[in-house]
C-alpha cells in the first residue's frame, strides 16, 4: 500500500538537497567547531556559512542566530532568559492562550505573573488586546506567528508597533516556509524555529536574539554561541538547517490551491464538516476541520489503516484525552474538538494524494457515525 503523508505540521520528509549538504559533517568534517586544529576549524566554517544563510534569510546580522536543538529550547530560553536578566520586581508578560505547549508551560515556570490573551472565534489574536494588557512591569509579549494547529496567522507587525519597551518573541515554528520572516520587517526582538519543519533536520534550531536585548543563557557549561548557549554544536544539523533555509522558496501558490481544493471538496462532500479557525489569514498548508459525531482519534486510526497519515490537535498533544486547547480557545465544544483532524500537506503533495485522502476520509467518517449510530440504537433498546 503507498502511503499518503498529510502531517507536514508535525514534522516534514528532509529535502534530499539538505541530506547531501549534511553528510560530510558526520564521518569527513566530524572535529569540534571549537578545537583550535584543522579539523575543528573546517566543522566552524560549515556552521558559520550556515549562520550567514540563515543571517541573510531574516535579514539580520550574523551574530543575532544562536543555534539549539529545536523552537521547544528556543521558546524556553525566550521566556525565562527574558525572566531571569529582567530587573523588574513582579515581571509581567503577555502571551497567547493558543501558544505551543512549550511557551505554556515555559510561562508556568517563571516567577512572573502572566496574561494570557484570547483569541477571536476564527483563531485570532487581536493587537488592541495585547495593547490593553500592557503594564509597566510587562518584561515580555510572546505570541506566535502562525498556530500550529489550526494556521491561523497572528498580527505579528502590529504588535510590534504598540509593544512599547518590552521585548517582543514570535514562536515563527510554523510560519518560515510560507510567511515574511524579515525581523526588521516584522518588528521582533525574538524569534524561534525549528529545521524538521522545513525540511531540514530534526534536533536543530534557533533563536534570534537582536543585538542588546536583555536576555540571559539558560544552560551554563561551555562558552559555545557567544558564551549563550552551552554545549557542543550539532555540525551536520547546523549545515542543514542553512541548506534548508536557503532553499525556501515563498511561491506558494500551488500548495494554497491545493489546499482550497481540499477544503472546499471535504465540506461539499461530507455532510456535517466545518473548518476550524480563518480562511483568511491562515497558513497555505494547513486544513482543520471537525465532522459532527465522529471522534477524530477513531478517525486518524481508521485512516492510518488505509495509509493515511493525518493528525488530531497538536502530535504533541495527541495521546491525551484532553481536548486540543487551541479548538476550546476559539469556542468549539469539547465534543467539538475531540471531532477535529488535522490535514497539512506540503511541497511533494499531489493532487491524486488529495483525492485518495478525500474519499478515504468520507468513507471512514461513514462509517464511524453508522457504527456510533448503531451502538445508540442498541443502547435505546436496552433501555
Ligand atoms: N512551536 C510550534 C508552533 C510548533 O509547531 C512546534 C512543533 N510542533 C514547536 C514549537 C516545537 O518544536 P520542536 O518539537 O521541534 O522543538
């Protein structure tokens, strides 16, 4: 059976491109970037080629990008870096309650007090609220560019304009395939990502850090990253991040049509469908939908029997019986959200894999709602 790979939110395929430009740094260009002989010098000029790609890409200087091992470190490190080199008494910060579950649970880990903003009904966070909920003592605002769940894209510039003197962190994880990511542009002090996202490597990532802000190491040990961030480099992951940084390309012009395509026939065909979150301002990739009386882990294990690899909530999240706690944000039921799927297709996706995955889907959501159809009427008759 050939599989269909509709999970590009969780995790993308590496580019083969990014495989050949990593390969030499695990057995020829193997030294310590920090040993002083020859060897640790050639695996230093693989991660400074990459830091100047990846410099040029957001358009920001070379010594801005710190490396570390993915956006759940570099989101860490944002909030309680911020926390610990603040010299406010009762440090303030402001985040989102759609946030990734790291910087939540990174917010419940400082001492600070939080407040955390709501969005809209379509997945927005709106800018006049984060402007409301400034005080004097906010260190810190922290809201995401694009929501890993639902796509919903986050007023990042605007935010920027009214942040006052706090510094201002974007969780860009789900945005730098297909958004702006110029931090000048986009009025960031911060911002996080991570390589397996855009296919590049897993276990690498980074943070950029605008020259003076206040911000201090999180991990002490070696003086790796401008004495920041301690431990020794992952080289070949270093290497593939800027091979794949580089091969970004912001025409995403097939993928939004194959994305509408796939929208527009689900809630055609399958009755009681609804998309989760704006249309409007919403990732190219990304469809979130949610069937009545169908339970979307039962769905993602009938679909994954056919082949089909989707997703409920976050991958992260998914496992746990809670709801998704971005689907209660916009105001879905807790049925609601437990009736969502996640479908985020990327740049090898084709048209006939959609199709497939659409016929599968109406064919497996038939049958989840006659079996719990059957099951209520055998209920009703024991009553
Ligand atoms: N932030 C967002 C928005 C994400 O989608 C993810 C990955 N699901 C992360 C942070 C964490 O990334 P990683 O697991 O690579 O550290």
């Amino acid at each position: 059976m050939k599989r269909i790979y509709l999970d590009h939110a969780a995790t993308t395929p590496i580019d083969k491109r990014v495989l050949r430009a990593m390969m030499p740094y695990f057995s020829d260009k193997y030294g310590n970037p920090m040993s002083l002989h020859s060897f640790g010098r050639e695996a230093l000029r693989g991660i400074e080629v990459s830091r100047e790609k990846i410099a040029k890409f957001f358009n920001c200087e070379k010594q801005e990008i710190y490396f570390t091992s993915g956006a759940t470190e570099s989101n860490n490190w944002a909030i309680k870096g911020v926390v610990k080199a603040s010299q406010e008494k009762n440090p303030h910060i402001i985040t989102s309650s759609i946030e990734h579950h790291c910087i939540l649970e990174a917010c419940k880990d400082v001492s600070a007090e939080i407040t955390y903003i709501k969005p809209d009904k379509n997945g927005i966070v709106s800018f006049k609220d984060v402007k409301k909920a400034i005080k004097k003592n906010t260190v810190l605002i922290s809201i995401m560019y694009v929501n890993n769940e639902i796509g919903t894209v986050q007023p990042i510039k605007e935010i920027s304009k009214i942040k006052g003197k706090a510094l201002f962190h974007t969780d860009a994880t789900q945005a730098v395939n297909y958004f702006d990511c110029d931090v000048k542009n986009l009025g960031v002090d911060l911002l996080s990502m991570s390589g397996h996202k855009i296919y590049g490597p897993k276990g690498v990532g980074l943070l950029y850090i605008k020259n003076n802000s206040r911000i201090t190491s999180i991990q002490q040990g070696g003086s790796q990253e401008g004495d920041l961030r301690a431990g020794t480099h992952n080289v070949p992951g270093i290497v593939g991040l800027g091979k794949a940084i580089e091969l970004i390309k912001k025409n995403n012009k097939n993928i939004l049509n194959l994305r509408n395509y796939l929208i527009s026939k689900i809630l055609k065909e399958i009755k009681g469908s609804k998309i989760n979150g704006s249309l409007e301002y919403r990732s190219p990739n990304n469809a979130n939908f949610t069937f009545d009386n169908v339970e979307g882990e039962s769905l993602l294990f009938l679909l994954d029997e056919e082949g089909i690899a989707v997703s409920t909530g976050s991958a992260c999240s998914s496992g746990s019986l809670k709801p998704s706690h971005v689907l209660t944000a916009i105001g879905l039921s807790h049925k609601e959200a437990h009736g969502s799927l996640r479908i985020t297709i990327g740049k090898e996706t084709t048209k006939k894999e959609i199709d497939v995955a659409i016929s599968k889907i109406k064919n497996s959501v038939e049958k989840l709602r006659k079996l719990s159809g059957d099951v209520l009427k055998e209920y009703e008759q024991l009553q």
